[in-house]
C-alpha cells in the first residue's frame, strides 16, 4: 500500500474529521457491514493503488462529490494529484470517481459530512456513477437513463457520458495491432481492415482426374493475415453470451400520479357543471333562458374602440373618472406619441382639454369660467368667454372676481386631485403643442388663448407653478401664428409676467414667447407698451454670465429696436435723464468678441539666407587660447574642436588638414608634460568629440581621407558655449574684413574706436573725442562707419564729429542681454550687423558680407485673429451675430426716430442734433468696431456695414 498523505494534508477544512486514518478505515468498514455494501480498500486506477483516505480530504476540501461533479474536469484535476498519467485522462478520470462513489458517497460524504440518510442501495451503489445530485436523489425524481450502456461512464464533470460515447477529441484512439506493444506504440487512428468480397468458384464441378488419379476438391479462398478476421462471440450482440455479460434488470419506474378533480383545485369545472345542471332543470320545467348565439356581448370577443377614441370619448364625456382615466392615458400618449397625435385627426379633442383646463377658475375663484360659440353674448356674464373671436376684456373680468381663501399649505384632497388633473390637461396641451401641425391648429382655438391669459393670472400659489410653466411652453409655441395688439390680454400678461422676473425658466419662456409674436405672419412684431422698468430689468440681464438668458434678451432687443417707435421711446428717456444707452451698447460692442477662439496667421517677410560654410578654420583669441592651454591632451584637442568646428551631416573636412590646424595651433605651445596627441589618436578625438563625425576613405584614383559631419565656424565659442563676434570693419582699401574677435560687445565698441577711428584714453581714462575731432577739422578729414555694408554717412561724405559715429557703431554691436529675443520682435529690419544674434530680425542688403556668411533665419508677420462661432456655412450665429444686429438696428433707427421726435415735440426739437447724438451714443464703440473687423472674419461684413453707417450718420 502507498503511503498516504499526512492528515493535515488531505483532511484539512473536512467538516467533522478528526479522525485519523486507522479510525478512518474502521468506521468506514463498520459502515459498509452495516449497509450490506462492498468496500474495496485496494482500489486501483490505471495500475495505481488510490488512498481512499486521501481521496476522501481532497473530493471535501472542494465541496464533496455533488460540487466536484457539477464542476467540468474537476476529476480529471482531482487525478492529477494521483499521478494516473497524462493519456486517456477522461477514462482515468471517470475510474477514479466510480472507485469514491462505490465505497465513500455514501459513507462520510452523506451520513458522515452532511449528516443526511443516503439514498438506497439500488439507485446509489448498485448503479453507475454517471451523474450528481446525491444529496437530493430520491426514488420519485431519480431517472435512470434509458440506453443499454447507461451503467457506462457518467455525465457529469470528467468521464461523462458523452465523452466515452463519442471518439475523444483530443486523445487518440487506442489501436493494438497483433504483435504491438500495445498502449506503448499508440498512434494514429488506423483505417479498418478492408474486406474482400466473396468470389464463388466458376470451374467444373465436375471432377477432374489427373493421371495421378488424384482428385483435386474445391478450396476455399484465403486471406493475407493482415486482413485476418477473428471471431469472438461474446462479442457479437446476438449472441447469448453477450447478453448473460450485460445483462441489467429494468429499473422500476414509479407510477405518474393524477390529482382528483374537487371543486377546491377546480372550481371553474364545477361551477360551469352546476350552470348546465340548472339551465336542464330549468328547461324541464319550461323555463328556457335566452339564447344569446350569434350575438356579439361586450367582453365575448368584441374589442371596442382603439385608445385613442376611447380617450376621447370619456374626456368628452364628462364623468369624473371617465375622465381621469382619459387624462391618464393622454398624458402618456403625448409623450411617447406625440410626433404622430394630431388633433386634426381626433375633433372634439383641443375643445376637451381647454374646458377641463379652464376648471381651475372655480379652485381660486369664485367662478366657473364656461366657453360660448355664440355672437349674442351677454355683457353680464362674467363667466362666459367668446370662443369666437376671444374675449377682449378678459383682465378687467379677472380683475373684478372674488378670490377663494385657500392656505398656502393645507389642501383638500379633493382639490388636491382636482389640481392633479387639470395640470395633467395642461400638461398634454404642452406635449402636444410641440408638434407644428398642432401648434398651428391650437392657434386657432381662441379659448386656448383665454385660457392662457387666466392661467398667468392666478393667484401666487405654489401648487400653480406647474401650470404656469405648462402655461407659457405653450405661448411660447404658439405667439409665431398670433398678431398681438399692445392692450391684447395674453400681450399685457406676459409683459406682466416679463417684469416680475423672479423665475429664470419662466423667464427665459416668457421672452422667447414675447420675441417670436407674429414671426410667421406678415405682420411686424412692434412690441409696443413695454415698460421702461423690464427695459431696465433686460440691459441689466445682458451682463450676466448666462449665455442662454443673455441670448434670449438680445433676441427681444432685435425686435424692439427694430421698430423706430421704440427707439423713440428710448431716446425719451434717455433726454429726460430715466435712462441711459451706455451700458448697453458698450455691453454690445464687448458681445461682439463673446466665447472668440485666438489664432495667428503667419505671412513671411523676408526669406530665410542659409549659413555659408567658412573657408578657413577661424584663429582663436588671446583670452580663449588661455583658457584652453589650462587643459591637457585629450582635453585640450577636445576644447579646441569645439572652439573653431560645429556639426554638419553634409560637410567633411580632410583629416590631413585637420590635423596640420591641429600642429600650427600647438606645436610651440606643446610641453613635455603635455604633447601633442598622435594622429590616429586625435582623428578617433575628433569621434569623440562630436557624435555625428567619423573617418571616411573617398575612392578614386587619389583616395581621399576626410572626418565627415563638421565644419569649421565662422566665429569661435568659449568652452562655456558662448560665441564670438567679429569685427566686420572694412576700409575701401581693404580686401578683407578685420576679422578680431571678442566676446563681450564693449571689448569689441572699444577694439573699433581706438583702432578704426583713431581714438584714445587721456590720463583721466577718458576718450579724446574733442581733441581728435578738432585735428580732423584742421586736416580736413570726415569720419565715416566702414562696419560691413553700412551706408549711414555716405549720403553726406562722412561726419566731422568722431563722437557721432562712434555712438552710432553701438548699433552694429551684438545684443546678447537676456531681452534680445524680445527686443529683436520689435526691431526695424534693415541692418544685418545689429541683428547678428537677434531672432526675427531683417536685412539690408542680401550681398552684404555678414548675411552671406552668417546666414539669416526667416522673418515672419505674426498677425492675431478672434474668430467667433459659424455654423456649417460659415456664417455667423451666436451671441456676436445678434449684438451686431441690435446695434445696426440703432444706427439706422435712430435718425429716423430724432426726426420724429422733432416733428412731433417742441420740447425735444431743443435739445441736440443727430450729429451729437450719433457720436454721443455710437461714437466710443467705433474703436472696438475697428478691432472686431480687422480680427474676426466672420463678423466682418457685418461690422463694416455698421461702421459705414455710424460715420454717415454722424457726418449727417
């Protein structure tokens, strides 16, 4: 027997196993003595003895045998620690979970673990173990399965059923030909023996004698032993053998039980009886009842109107709960619906909704507000509303009813549903009014109208808040297809409405309902009346920080001062002192730049000049040869090639010329202790040095070795990176140029002065100007600046005072403070000496000797643009967009109102011109004007339209 695992190996986490092994096997043969079943101690799978005890811990440690069963290829896992092999593991694997579920399922993993009565014998241990479930298994719900093999493999995790049924996918088929080694030498599935057909003698039958008298008799044919076929019969189904083998007994299958029909579990059946036996009893005694056949009964099948007429028809009939149930349904119906609910196609339906929405009256007021299609109506009835041309005197009629004393937040619940349903009437108005069929066919109801009026003048209620809001969405969707008057009542209350201005969204509503009167008609909305406190309110609402209330009051400003009226009346006031232009047109000209994106435009001015490549290597300075003497070889080769050479990926330089640079520079100057390098040590220094140089052999007939990727400066740096500048003075008689260095400016302003023009220092270290300028003056002699292409006094032969031109040489020196970049921006292009290290600056002259050798970067004309936003044309939309045209509504209006105002009143014609007050009230903007048109492209049209009309009003 192998050893088995250690018990805190494999028993560990088992419920109720403290047992250790020796008491393991005890009570589990006492167990199977009592059960009366078989235990197999030295189980084997594939040759290997299985430890049951081990076997027990690690089926537990992982739920028992119904959750490893459940699990796919947990039993092939649980195998893997047995070591059974690596082929036909689901074999392996079912073996193994036949050998626990003959000798432990129903030991400890039932009785033991979970403390259960096992299932019987006969559908636990006499059985396969294909399947689960034992801790459920019973005789009602077992089924045992119904093919002839069904004791084979199980159906479950590893071993199924179907597994061993079918040719296993991944393994191959085990094929033992005679004299192999068996599972050894497995390979490929082989192809099935061929058959040869049977082929009957056709020779005589007749005998045949030989002259050795032998008689030859028929033989059978013969096969090669490759396609031998034995026969073996308890192989073959049909024989009895075969069926003694495996043979099963039939399983018992319970019994499939009915329930007795009572009339507890079926009182349909029994009620349906006792009608029949009363309608026979009945018919006995000559009483038939009435036959209903043919007939179509409500609930038999007839399914009534759709749900849109049934709607209608119980909003119009008017029951309380018809109508609830009506307004229940519209209310869905319109939301989800609403694209496709017209009520062209439901007449009857915009009548309904109005009249149950007018039922709010009687909840605040003492009134019951009824609509009359009549021309003869009664001036005394306050409650009657024209419903054919709309009743004009409707705010006096609201003004004179009594109002209903509610509390602010005790309610019935009868008002309280009252409420509900009227605002679900106003609700569906809304939805519906979204639709533009709708709204065009609601704009004709003018009890609609009346309805509007009163709802935004009721009583300051928050239960009446939703109406209100419900109230203007309409208005808002509506007020395109009306023609208000300045004293219509739906006019008046949304300018009321306007003017309170507690509610945003009400706000907001009420000037979007204000600003589209009459957008569809050919009627001008002239929006008279408005009173000066709401044009305070709405200048004072442009500076807000709310781009959609902000854009929803210039849409009202556009279509007020579209109208020369209005912006007489505000030119009124604005004479009278009670109000002022100001801020709101320099809150317009600010609009015109709104939410503006920032861009740069980039136009070159001059081209770029590239860098000439220096002929020679330049000759280093007294002050940078010292500092590079203090280095020792390889250093000091190192700091002189960074000195005189840069990199270039196109340039080359011979190393034989290096090299002969190299010697010059340091022979006399080379100690014992210091050297010079060799040369293939200073060609590799020169790798070193720069990165990008190697050594290269140019083929040809003359070879030629040069170091590729540098070139000799046209200025020497330092070994702190700083550059050179050399003298570019150049006398007529000269053919070059001086060519000294230096590193600071005043060392080169000095260098220039004292030997180009002439000048020293006196004992007080002070320059000689007077003196050098009075011998010139004698001697005749004019100073002039030799420096490059300079022509500054060449118009005039020259200057007679050196100071002049010595101030002036300054402006040829380089500028290396740390402003130069940002003073080279704003540098006048034309001297290519002043900005020999300055970015952006220009030139004079493309020949002259410092931009040829130096090169000039590109000059560019940054130009800034604040675009605002377009749609997908181009065009302007926006914030900007309508500030634009509310000013150029001013400008052309205001001319044309003074006229007015002069003709009609004395008073006025006093006061200034039109000139003035052009300038007064347009002229501080003109300056943002010109800003907007130079910078912002979409805007521009626009803005040199308005420019153009300022200044002809203000030139008159």
């Amino acid at each position: 027997m192998a050893p088995a695992r250690a018990m805190d190996d494999s028993m560990e986490g088992v419920i109720g196993s403290p047992l250790d092994q020796r008491d393991f096997f005890e009570d589990l043969k006492s167990y199977h003595a009592e059960r009366g079943t078989n235990l197999d101690v030295n189980a084997r799978v594939n040759g290997k003895h299985i430890d049951l005890y081990t076997l027990f811990g690690l089926v537990n440690k992982k739920g028992g045998y119904d959750v490893v069963s459940a699990e796919k290829l947990a039993w092939r896992k649980v195998g893997q620690d047995f070591h059974l092999g690596q082929t036909n593991t689901a074999a392996y694997a079912f073996a193994l979970k036949t050998v626990y579920y003959k000798n432990l399922a129903q030991a400890y993993e039932i009785k033991r673990i979970h403390n259960q009565e096992p299932p019987p014998r006969e559908i636990l241990e006499d059985i396969s173990a294909k399947g689960g479930d034992l801790l459920t298994r019973t005789l009602e719900n077992f089924r045992p399965p119904q093919s002839r093999d069904y004791a084979g493999n199980g159906n479950d995790s590893d071993g199924s059923g179907e597994e061993d049924h079918k040719t296993p996918k991944e393994e191959k088929m085990d094929l033992d030909e005679p004299g192999s080694g068996g599972r050894v030498t497995r390979g490929l599935r082989q192809a099935p023996p061929q058959r040869q057909l049977f082929q009957p003698d056709i020779s005589s039958s007749r005998l045949i004698r030989h002259a050795s008298n032998n008689v030859h008799s028929p033989q059978p044919l013969t096969q090669s032993s490759n396609n031998a076929y034995n026969y073996n019969p308890s192989s073959n189904p049909n024989s009895g053998s075969f069926s003694i083998a495996n043979y099963e007994p039939r399983i018992q299958v319970p019994l499939t039980l009915r329930p007795v029909l009572t009339p507890g579990n079926n009182p349909a059946m029994f009620r349906e009886k006792l009608k029949k036996i009363k309608e026979a009893q009945a018919a006995k005694l000559g009483k038939v009842p009435p036959s209903y056949k043919g007939m179509m009964l409500p609930g038999t099948g007839f399914d009534g109107p759709n749900i849109y007429v049934r709607t209608l028809l119980a909003l119009r009939s008017g029951i309380p709960g018809e109508q609830d149930y009506a307004l229940h349904h519209l209310v869905k119906i319109s939301h989800e619906r609403g694209d496709k609910y017209k009520f062209e196609a439901f007449p009857g339906l915009a009548e309904g909704l109005i009249e149950k929405a007018l039922e709010v009256g009687s909840l605040f007021y003492d009134v019951k507000w009824v609509i009359s299609y009549s021309d003869d109506l009664s001036a005394h009835d306050v409650n009657v509303l024209d419903g054919m041309n709309g009743t004009h005197d409707l705010l006096k009629r609201i003004s004179g009813l009594r109002h209903i004393s509610l509390h602010d937040e005790v309610e019935t619940e009868e008002h309280n549903r009252k409420l509900s349903k009227i605002n679900e009437a106003g609700l569906v108005i809304r939805n519906m009014s979204m639709l533009e069929d709708n709204a065009k066919y609601l704009s004709d109801q003018y009890p609609l109208r009346d309805f509007l009026t009163i709802a935004l003048n009721l009583p300051r209620n928050v239960a009446l808040v939703e109406l209100k809001h419900y109230a203007l969405d309409i208005a808002e969707q509506l007020t395109k297809y009306w023609s208000l008057d300045a004293l219509d009542p739906l006019y008046l209350s949304l300018l009321e409405y306007l003017n309170d201005g507690l509610d945003r969204g009400a706000t907001l509503t009420t000037l979007r309902a204000i600003s589209r009167i009459s957008m569809n008609l050919e009627d001008s909305n002239r929006l008279q009346g408005v009173p000066l406190s709401a044009i305070r309110q709405l200048c004072e609402w442009t500076l807000l920080d709310d781009e959609e209330l902000v854009a929803a009051c210039l849409d009202f400003f556009y279509q007020f001062t579209a109208m020369s009226e209005n912006v007489a009346f505000l030119l009124t006031h604005a004479a009278a002192g009670t109000f002022s232009f100001h801020p709101l047109i320099s809150q317009l000209g600010r609009l015109l730049l709104h939410n503006s994106q920032e861009s740069c435009s980039k136009r070159i001015v001059y081209q770029p000049v590239p860098v000439k490549s220096a002929t020679e290597i330049p000759m280093l300075p007294n002050d940078l040869l010292e500092q590079i003497l203090r280095y020792n070889e390889p250093d000091r080769s190192s700091h002189w090639l960074r000195a005189c050479f840069e990199e270039d990926l196109e340039s080359d330089i011979t190393q034989i010329a290096l090299w002969q640079a190299y010697q010059a520079r340091f022979t006399r100057l080379s100690t014992a202790q210091n050297p010079l390098l060799a040369a293939a040590e200073f060609i590799k220094n020169v790798s070193t040095t720069f990165p990008t140089a190697n050594a290269q052999v140019i083929s040809g007939v003359n070879p030629r070795f040069i170091i590729k990727g540098i070139r000799p400066r046209h200025v020497p740096m330092d070994t702190k990176g700083r550059v050179y500048s050399r003298c570019l003075w150049r006398t007529p008689e000269d053919a070059k140029a001086c060519g000294h260095f230096y590193l600071k400016p005043g060392d080169m302003w000095e260098h220039l002065i004292t030997f180009h023009i002439g000048l020293s220092k006196n004992e007080e270290n002070r320059w000689n100007f007077l003196e050098v300028k009075t011998a010139a003056a004698l001697n005749g002699q004019k100073f002039t600046c030799n420096w490059a292409s300079c022509q500054h006094f060449s118009a005039n032969g020259g200057s007679d005072d050196p100071y002049e031109v010595g101030m002036h040489i300054k402006m040829h020196l380089p500028d290396i403070s740390a402003m130069a970049g940002h003073r080279a921006k704003f540098n006048k292009p034309g001297d290519p000496a002043r900005s020999s290290r300055s970015v952006g600056s220009g030139k004079s002259d493309d020949s002259s000797e410092y931009v040829s050798l130096h090169g000039r970067p590109a000059v560019y004309d940054y130009f800034p643009w604040y675009n605002t936003a377009v749609d997908e044309r181009g065009d302007a939309v926006g914030l900007p967009l309508t500030s634009v045209l509310v000013l150029k509504n001013l400008t052309r209006n205001i001319p044309k109102a003074l006229d007015a105002l002069e003709g009609a009143s004395d008073r006025f014609a006093g006061t200034i011109g039109k000139k003035e007050w052009m300038e007064r009230l347009l002229g501080p903007i003109r300056p943002r004007l010109a800003f907007v048109l130079a910078h912002n492209r979409p805007l521009a049209t626009y803005v040199s339209d308005l420019i153009t009309a300022i200044e002809n009003g203000i030139e008159g």
